[in-house]
C-alpha cells in the first residue's frame, strides 16, 4: 500500500486496507473490524465504504487504534475524515492544508496522485494557461498581477512551485519554465469533492466577470427549457463535444494571449412535473 498521507479519500484508504489484508492473509471481515473498533453492527464497515454512512471523529480514532496507526497517522486519518466530510469550499480548503501540512511532515517528498491542489484554486489553472503563452523568467509579481483579479507574487510563487511539484511544468534549458503537456483533465480518479470548490470558484468569478469585463469581453447566455430525463446524457455528450472543439481550437492557436475561463453547466430546476408526478 503506498502510505496514509498519499490519501484524500479515507474511504479509498480502507478499501486498500481491507485488499492488503485479504492479499496478506490476515482478518479482514465486517465482523472484525467492527469488533476492534467497538461497533455493534457486523456491516458497519460496508455501510462506510458504500457511502451510506460517514464517520465521526470518534469512531474514526477507534478505528486508527484498530488499524494500530501511529499519533501522526491517527491525526492525519481524523483530518482525513473531516476533510472528506466537509460541508463548503472553506471547510474544504481549511481541511485539505491541514492535510498538506501533515503528509509533508511525515514525507517532504511526497506529491499526490489526485492532484487534488491544483484544483483547490481557480488561479493554478489560470496561471498555467499564462505560462503557455508566453516565457517566465521568474517575475512573480508579473505573473500575479496579469490575472484578473490580480493575486500576489507569493501566491503566484507558489503556484508555479505546485505545478512543478505536480510535474504540469518542467525547467528548460534557458532557465525558463514551460509546461509539460498541452492539456490536463481531472481524469477518472479524481472525485467530485477534489473537483467541487474549483468549480464554485468559476461560478463564483463568473459572476463577478459581469461588473469586471465590458460584454464583448464577454459571453453569458441561458436557456430555460423542459427535457426528458432519459434524454440528459445526450445533452451532456453535446457538451462535452463542444468543451473538446474549444479546446482543440485554443491548443492549435499560435497567438494566444489572454488567459479565459470557459465554464458549462445543465442543471435541474425543478423535481419532475406533469402527468406522472404529483404536483
């Protein structure tokens, strides 16, 4: 297993758990672990790790003394949990540095997998975007001040740190940065809750782009309409068709130089209505 604090899913942790313990030989059953941890019912784990119930931080630290985890492991595993189970973007962003701060305490060299960081703020992305169009040679407070809104140069610092941590961007010859692919996307393994608050904060500056931006800098447009429910995956496909055109279009430009943010959303606005539901 690779180590705790490589996790940002404690359920994806126990998972891993209970298969190296299965591979090894060693107790791995409901009624196991609900007795080392001190819970009545025999499917308590299962109801875990199918989401059907969370975990309190008490039953979290009886289930590292189970686990037989270490104080920092037991600490990080409750932060765990807690981040998981945050309920907003803030609680999201204050549980994953708590969850930075102890996985590079017991491992410096330790990058993740999930990539969660980089989507943890809309200006990692926007600053990559900036950094294909053009060289950097390290002016941070530059590179901060072209985003709209503006951030600062240690903000803008540590955003490029991340993204060579992350391997989205390499050093070249010269001393100057550039990225290390064309593209990225979050891609299977990432989870709604690593993806949510990047997305609250597009919407978020969305909105704030009406006051910002004179309209043709802009685009905003609506549509309001009944559809068939059996009938929203091909409402998705149309727009994923649409995302991937406009990314093909921006990758085979040669002249870009404005960072955009290009944001998509179908949503439901109502509970089904009409002669099979009651109104």
């Amino acid at each position: 297993m690779k180590p705790l604090t490589a996790y940002t899913d404690y359920r994806g942790y126990l998972r891993d758990v209970v298969e190296a313990r299965r591979e090894l030989g060693l107790p791995c059953s409901n009624r196991w672990f609900a007795l080392r941890a001190g819970m009545q019912s025999s499917s308590w784990l299962t109801s875990i790790l199918q989401g059907r119930k969370g975990l309190s931080q008490a039953s979290a630290g009886k289930l590292s003394k189970a686990l037989g985890h270490t104080a920092l492991q037991a600490r990080y595993f409750s932060a765990l949990v807690e981040f998981n189970q945050a309920k907003g973007p803030a609680e999201r962003q204050s549980g994953f540095l708590k969850l930075q701060s102890m996985s590079r305490l017991s491992d410096p060299e330790l990058v993740r997998e999930t990539q969660y960081g980089f989507y943890s703020s809309w200006h990692h992305s926007a600053i990559r975007a900036l950094l294909a169009m053009a060289p950097f040679r390290g002016d941070y407070a530059a590179l901060g001040a072209a985003l709209r809104p503006p951030i600062t140069a240690q903000e803008a610092q540590k955003s490029v740190k991340l993204m060579l941590d992350l391997g989205l961007a390499v050093q070249d010859k010269e001393g100057g940065l550039k990225l290390a692919s064309a593209a990225i996307t979050t891609g299977p393994k990432a989870s709604a809750l690593q993806v949510d608050l990047f997305h609250q904060q597009t919407l978020r500056l969305a909105m704030e782009a009406m006051d910002r931006f004179p309209k043709a800098d802009r685009e905003f447009s609506t549509l309001t309409l009944g559809i068939a429910p059996e009938l929203l995956p091909m409402v998705k496909d149309i727009l994923v068709d649409a995302r991937r055109r406009i990314g093909e279009l921006a990758e085979a430009s040669e002249t870009a130089s404005r960072a955009y943010q290009v944001n998509m959303q179908v949503f439901p606005l109502s509970a089904s209505y009409g002669s099979e539901a009651a109104v």
